[in-house]
C-alpha cells in the first residue's frame, strides 16, 4: 500500500492511474483461450503492471481484461458472473436495441465490423502492451512465452501508432480527464456539492468503492464459507462478511473507430471556401478546442476542484458561454462533457437546490443535464492509429486514404451509466441541450430522425449575427470492432489463476 493516500495501489491495474504517455509504443492483442488449464498457469506469473507510483517508472507494462466468455472460460461459476452488469454480460454488439442507441447501424452495424461483431467473434481476453521507443519487440517476446502459446490464441492485433500527443484528424488529446478522488477528499452529497468538478469519487472508475452517488455499484461478492479460494480476496467494504471479486477492478470499453482524415479536412475546406483560416475555424467549433488544445471558451474565475489554476487548457465551464458564442454546444467536447456543475450557476440555499434536483423552475434547455454532469465522466486511455496525414495535406484531393482512427478506449466502474450514456444521450443524440438536427459533428451518424427531420446540420451561434449553419455533413467516424471487458484488481486476478477446472474442460482430458 502506497502510505500517501492509503489506496490500494498494489492491486489495481496501472492504467486506471497512469496513461502511459511516455510508453508510446503499445500493442493491443485480442486472444481466445485455446486450453484453459495453461491459461490460468500463465496468468498466474503473468508480469501485470500495478498502480504503484514506481520511481523511476516502468519501462514496460502489461495489464489485462476479460470478456463475460473471457471469464467463463477461465473458469468464473455463472452465479459470480451473474454478479456483473447486464450490459457487460450481453455485450457491445449483443442486442439490436443497444446497437440502435450507441448509433451503430447502417455502416456502423455490428456485421460490418472486423471484430466483435457478434458472440464467435467476441475475444475472451484484451492484453494491452506498453512500451518504451524501440522496446515493443522485445517485451512482446518476454510476455509471449511458451505458456502463452499453449494457453491462447490469437485472434487480431489491434493496430496502433504513436503520431505525438494527437489523434489522426490533427488535434491535440488526451488534455481533458477527471482527477480520481483517491484519498475521498470530496463530499457526494448533494448539498455540498454546487459547482462543476473535475475531482470524481474512486467509485467511478473502480469497483469497491462509493460512486458519485455516494453508493456501491454491485459487482461479484463471494462467501467465503462457501468458496475457500476466495480467502485472499478483499474484503467487501459494504457487507465485510464478504469477499469482493470486482473491488479494484473496472470494466474496459473498446472500440475501434476508423477517421476518413481525407475526407474531414477536404468536406471542411470546401465548406470555408477554401480559405484556410476559416477552415481552421470550422474545425476548431466543431471539436471545441484549438488544433493546438487551446480551449474556445474564456477561463472561468473561480477555482476548479482537480484543475490547478495554471492549466489553462482545462481551466473553463460554459457558465460564461450559455448562447455557444465560444464554444458551440454541439461541439464535440461540450457534448462528451457538458461540465458546468452539478447546478446551473447562482443555485444556492437548501430550497432553490432541492426545486433545481426536482426539476422545477427550469429556465435554460440544457440544465436537466448538466445537473448530471458529475455521473457521466470518462476516463479515456485510448490510442490511436495510421499514419500520420496533418490538415494541409489531407485538403489536397490527392490525400492518400489510409486506415487511420483511434482504438478509443475508456474505463468505469459502469459501462451503462458513462459510456452508453454519453455515446447515446450526448453524442449521437438529435437533440441535445436544446440544439436540435444535430449530432456530434465529428462522430454522429447522419441518419434522419424517425420524423423525417435531418441531422446532418452543424450550428455556430454567432454574437454578431444569424447562426451560422453548415449542412449536409458526411459521416467522418465508422466504427469497425468493439467490445466490453472487465479489468481485474490483481488479486482477483490470482483468484482467478487458482481456479479450478471446469465440467467441460475435464471432459476434454
Ligand atoms: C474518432 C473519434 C474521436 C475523436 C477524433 C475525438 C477527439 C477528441 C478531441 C480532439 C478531444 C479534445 C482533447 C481532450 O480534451 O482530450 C476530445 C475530448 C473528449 N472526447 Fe473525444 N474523440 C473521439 C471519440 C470519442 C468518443 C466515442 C467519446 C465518448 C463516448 C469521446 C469522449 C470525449 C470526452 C469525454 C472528451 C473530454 C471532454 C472534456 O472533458 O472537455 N470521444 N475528443
């Protein structure tokens, strides 16, 4: 245990804490168990990087996730993966009305997609390699040992590849995230919480621990009268005469999201009439920030908690920005995150807080939601991939298409709550904060609504005129894989190395 903040570091999976930047080569294996047994050997001395602030820090890394099959196959009784959310269960791909509301339908469909598609071609296990410049190589030889060999089989390498701190249409990344409350500095109570904060309760992002909610999700808990292999779980914090499985462990989201660079910067260019600073302009509202990271929307004056005041790139909420004059609300990030406090600006006292969490006296569109703001944070770990192709040369008619996108890839301790909300009620949304025939304009689909209304439309407010409109937006963002996984805390992970065979693996011997 790490003494500064009493977190259990030890037994969380690193990349709940760090994201590696400096680990720039990563390798993102999708494998199938092919022999159980060898399976939970291998995991058993399997090298997966903790928490533990090291110093100086690791070289390499390697952490690990399973699918509901993933699990099962290890060997898990049905009645502790019962345990996990229906969502995980059934998966990304697993029902129509999830694929209708995460937008992938039509070109988006899951039997369109590379992998993941549908149950045989869901992987049982994601390992994620990271490595220093010039190191992958041989980490990659050092984790494929023969035991690896024998225990899995694998089914595609995702690919990867490191163009600076960017993701493929050009712009930096990576710059917003929440700061994980470890040390439970921060109040959930309603009452005491009044304004936008970038600080989020452990529980968000880990199993264990109390959510914004100030609850604990559900998650697998084990008696240990009736399992003694449990006796090295932790404890359960909410019912102690309990093991917990899912404690230190958070579900992984995947998806593998392919950007037509060409086609974005050439439908941008067209539409500023091929005047580069208004292309540039365009491009800035439609993702929220500068190419450069820069934020559209002036800072705000009061503190953030978990923003210092001198990270200026991260130092704003749209409470000085209600019209969308800076920064459109459509525009990508004020979508995937609509900050701006738990309560609309000037909500004090007991009463008018309790009528705003009631819903009375609503004055602006988009307060219903930025009220929930706090429940539907993201921690994004993902990377991307594809050569490099910056904006002045994708303009060109001559662009070379390539498979370019982001293996986007987020952690939380509730895959329905963050992702499946933000992608379906923020993102892909036709309305949205009282902006309606819009979706994101860089990843919505631009299907009409079931009323025949378009959602191909893009607004720019502007102070000094009509809103600007560019319409008929393509589609930029295709999705071509996807998944839901489950990253163990590690001694859930020993739990489950220690597992014994099942029925169907002891028929095959
Ligand atoms: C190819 C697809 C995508 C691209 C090109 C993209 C691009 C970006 C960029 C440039 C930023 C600003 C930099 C930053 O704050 O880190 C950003 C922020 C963000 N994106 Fe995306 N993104 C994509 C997909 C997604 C998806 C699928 C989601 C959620 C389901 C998402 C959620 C977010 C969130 C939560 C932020 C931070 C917003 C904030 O806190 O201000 N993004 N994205």
């Amino acid at each position: 245990m790490e003494k500064s903040t009493g977190f259990e570091f030890d037994d969380l999976q690193g990349l709940l804490r760090f994201g590696y930047g400096k680990l720039t080569e990563s390798c993102f294996m999708l494998l199938d168990i092919s022999d159980a047994a060898v399976a939970r050997r291998w995991l058993a001395t399997a090298p997966v990087t903790n928490a533990v602030a090291a110093s100086p820090p690791p070289a390499t890394a390697l952490q690990i996730a399973f699918s509901a099959t993933g699990l099962q196959t290890m060997g898990l009784r049905q009645s502790l993966l019962d345990g996990f959310s229906d969502e995980f269960i059934t998966g990304m791909a697993g029902d129509e009305s999830r694929s209708r509301r995460l937008g992938d339908i039509l070109g988006n469909a899951p039997p369109h997609w590379q992998w993941g598609g549908n149950q045989e071609q869901m992987p049982d296990i994601m390992l994620l390699l990271y490595a220093r410049p010039g190191e992958m190589e041989a980490w990659r030889k050092s984790v494929e040992s023969e035991g690896f060999r024998a225990a899995f089989r694998v089914r595609v390498i995702l690919p990867t590849n490191y163009i600076g701190a960017l993701e493929p249409f050009g712009f930096a990344d990576g710059i917003s995230q929440p700061v994980i409350d470890w040390e439970r500095r921060q109040s959930t109570d309603l009452h005491e919480r009044d304004r936008y904060s970038n600080l989020l309760s452990a529980g968000e992002v880990v199993l264990g621990y109390p959510n914004e909610y100030g609850l604990y999700t559900s998650r697998p808990l084990i008696d240990p009268r009736e399992d003694g292999l449990a006796a090295g779980l932790p404890d359960a914090e909410d019912a102690p005469a309990l093991k917990d499985f899912g404690r230190n462990g958070s579900y992984l989201v995947i998806r593998q999201l392919h950007q037509d660079v060409p086609g974005f910067w050439q439908f941008l260019d067209k539409a500023a009439g091929s005047v580069p600073e208004k292309r540039e302009e365009l491009a800035a509202k439609m993702v929220g920030r500068q190419r450069d990271g820069a934020p559209l929307t002036p800072p705000v004056g009061e503190d953030i908690p978990g923003i210092p005041p001198d990270a200026p790139s991260n130092h704003f909420t749209y409470d000085l920005d209600v019209q969308g004059h800076h920064c459109p609300i459509s525009a990508h990030i004020r979508r995937a995150n609509p900050r701006s406090g738990d309560l609309p600006p000037g909500v004090t006292g007991f009463l008018s807080r309790l009528l705003k969490i009631l819903g009375f006296g609503r004055k602006r569109a988009d307060e219903d939601l930025v009220a929930s703001s706090r429940f539907h944070r993201l921690l994004r770990r993902g990377r991307s991939y594809g050569p490099l192709l910056a904006p002045e040369d994708a303009v060109k008619p001559e662009a070379p298409a390539a498979e370019r996108g982001l293996q986007f890839i987020v952690l939380g301790a509730s895959i329905s709550r963050q992702f499946e909300f933000v992608q379906n009620a923020w993102l892909m949304s036709g309305k949205f904060g009282g902006v309606q025939q819009e979706r994101d304009p860089l990843l919505g689909t631009r299907e009409p609504l079931a009323n025949g209304e378009p959602t191909d439309t893009f607004r720019r407010p502007d102070p000094t005129g009509p809103v600007r409109k560019t319409c008929q937006l393509p589609q930029f963002v295709t999705v071509l894989g996807g998944g839901y996984f489950f990253m163990p805390g590690l001694r859930a992970l020993r739990y489950l190395a220690t597992l014994p065979a099942t029925g169907s693996e002891k028929d095959h011997e």
